[in-house]
C-alpha cells in the first residue's frame, strides 16, 4: 500500500513539473519569461530575433548556412519574416535569404561593433 501511495505521489509531483513546463514554454511563446528570483521578465522578441539574427551570420558555412543552435521560437520567427528558410527538420543548419544575409551582417556591425578607438591588429 506505501509503495502505491509513494508512485502516486511521484505521479502527481511529474504532472504537476510536466505542467509548469508547458506553462514557462507558453509563456516564452508570448516573450515572458521566469527568472532565476521567480520573477517575470517581459521580453523584446524583436531585439532576441535582431541578436539571433546576427549572431546566425557569425556561424556561417557553406555559403549562407549557419548552425541553428538558438531559440525555437526565434528561428520560426525569423523563418516566418523570410530571412532564414524553414528550421524545423533534420537539417542541422538554416539557409539565409539573401535579404537575411544583408539583414544579418547589417545588424552585426550595428549591434556588435566595437565603438572605442582601439584597434585589434
């Protein structure tokens, strides 16, 4: 009897980690998210898509491929604007548009550019 009330429990304790899951993932869909405190953070998803967009063209092999190692929701996003083709797949890259290449390489140098006067050499 202890070992079927103690599944239980154990039942009732993943259901209930399974919904919090689904709950912080719906709620990452609409660019909120929890921080490490328990608090909420309102994203910019505009921004997260700018810096992923940028950060895709430092990735860049084979022409206009790039790693699709970032946010799910950022790449559909991205692939929805017409800048990157479909993430979803086997493929482990994406292929930049070639307006997400210039796209991509603009935002680089506007997000990233190093603004003192000190040069790598």
């Amino acid at each position: 009897m202890a070992v079927l009330y103690t599944a239980g429990i154990r039942f009732a304790l993943l259901r209930g980690l399974a919904c919090l899951d689904t709950l912080r993932k719906k709620l990452r869909i609409i660019g909120i998210i929890c921080n490490s405190n328990g608090g909420i953070m309102n994203l910019d998803n505009d921004r997260i898509d700018q810096a992923v967009l940028a950060l895709l063209y430092l990735g860049l092999h084979d022409g206009a491929r790039a790693w699709k190692g970032f946010d799910w929701e950022a790449l559909n996003r991205l692939h929805e604007k017409g800048l990157i083709s479909n993430p979803r797949g086997k493929a482990k890259s994406v292929v930049l548009s070639e307006e997400g290449l210039i796209e991509a390489r603009r935002l680089l140098d506007q997000l990233f550019r190093r603004t003192s006067s000190f040069e790598l050499r």
